[in-house]
C-alpha cells in the first residue's frame, strides 16, 4: 500500500513537471512570432495572459493533488482500521475456541473420572490427561501425608518420569522444589529449572525441561491435599495453570467426607 502510494505521488510529480515544459514548449515559440510583429505593450500583456494561465493551471493541479492525497490517506487510515478490527475479531475467535475447546477437555476429564473406581487410577488418568493436553514434558502428582509429626508428599502417579514404576519419591516438607511447595502452600513457576532436576530420555538421549509448575491443591477445609508437578520446555500460560487448578480440584471432589 505504501508503495503504491508512493509511487502515484512521483507520477503525480512528473505529470506537474510536464505541464510546464509543455507550456513553456509552446510559449516560447509564441514569443519569437510575436515579438517582431507587436507592440511592447502588447507583448507584456500576452505574457502576463500566459503566466497567469501557467500559474491558475498549476494551482488547479496542487489542488486536485492535496485532494487525492487526502483522499488516499483516509483510504489508507479506513484499510488500516479494518485491518486492526478483523485481526482483534480473529484474535477473540481463536480465543473462543481455545475456551470451548478447554471446557470440552474438563467435561470429558470429569466423565473419564466418575467412571473409574479406584484413587490411584484416577490419579494416573487425570496426571496424564493434563500433561497432554499441555504438552507437557514429564509430570508427577504426589500426596501429602503425615506421620506422627513427620509430614511428607509421597508421589502416586508419574508421566513420562524418569524414574521406573517400581520406585516411587517421597519429599519431607520443605525439601527439595515440591516439599518446599507443600511447605509454602503456594503456586511455584520456575523458568530455570536447575540441570539434572528433572530428565527427558528418549532415543536420542537426554534433556533437561526449562519450564518447571508446582500447583499444591487444598480441600475446602485448606488442608494440603497433594502437589502437582509438571515440566515442559515451553513456558505455562494463566490459562494453562487455571486447567492444572480445575483438575486437582476434580480429584479432590467425591475424596472428601
């Protein structure tokens, strides 16, 4: 668009050029015939009569120039405009159906869920449906328990862990990032996840995530009911965190007297 309308302003800027070569082209001419021929006076008039048609025409052309231009730039000012509107209406589309699509993912998790039986089984089935549907690297839940005076996260469920099923973790409070997040009771979104934490193995060998969420989910009762952890290589959103919250809470729903 902007090239476009520079390119009309240089022709515009010819076209103005031309009109007075064209006139002087034929005044000059017209000034040799006449000046042997009439008197002084008349020869003065007839110049004036040519320069002020000169002058008139090339006021008409700026006019009729600062006219288009004008024009151009409130065709230019509506194209933007419109531009802006129908990328703010994709935007709330796509937003929209990023909404419902999450809405469908919760229902659909909540169903899954009342149709299983037992706690441990919903826990691995709730784990691995949020770390999918995020992307996720690898995630872990654990459970807070206690005993005697000694209060700890025990982990129930894993996806794409790197440790085997066989063995478990288990996290005093206040050790390591999950216990420090059971202790805390708040929400930990770590950028820099420190190297070795955690490890992605596949056949191509070994990574380490660089994006690290630990949401501790309570009862209504704010009693600590477990820690979710979840690392990816790409950063979480609100959005994102607000589903890992809708899940825990699904776990602690029909696990509460």
């Amino acid at each position: 668009m902007i090239k476009q309308l520079l390119q009309l302003r240089i022709w515009s800027g010819l076209a103005m050029l031309l009109y007075v070569a064209a006139t002087l082209f034929i005044a000059f001419p017209l000034f040799k015939l006449v000046e042997g021929n009439l008197p002084t006076e008349s020869v003065f008039r007839l110049v004036l009569i040519i320069l002020a048609t000169l002058f008139l025409g090339l006021i008409v052309m700026i006019v009729l120039f600062l006219q288009w231009q004008k024009r151009e730039q409130k065709a230019e000012v509506i194209y933007v405009d419109r531009y802006i509107d129908a990328k703010k209406n994709e935007a709330q589309v796509v937003q929209s159906q990023e909404e419902e699509r999450d809405e469908r993912f919760l229902k659909q998790t909540q169903e899954m869920l009342a149709q299983i039986e037992t706690q441990t089984e919903k826990y691995e089935l709730a784990l691995g449906r949020i770390c999918s549907y995020l992307q996720a690297s690898a995630g872990a839940l654990f459970l807070a328990r206690q005993e005697q005076e000694r209060r700890f996260i025990e982990m129930v469920a894993s996806y794409a862990y790197h440790l085997p099923d066989s063995q478990t973790l288990v996290y005093e409070y206040g050790e390591g990032l999950a216990g420090q997040a059971a202790k805390e009771g708040k929400i930990w979104q770590i950028k820099d996840i420190p190297q070795g934490y955690i490890q992605i193995v596949s056949g191509l060998g070994a990574s380490t995530p660089s994006q690290l969420l630990l949401v501790p989910f309570k009862n209504r009762q704010n009693a600590l009911k477990g820690v979710v952890e979840i690392a990816a290589f790409n950063a979480f959103s609100p959005t994102q965190l607000s589903l890992v919250q809708s899940v825990c809470a699904m776990l602690i729903e029909g696990n509460e007297p």
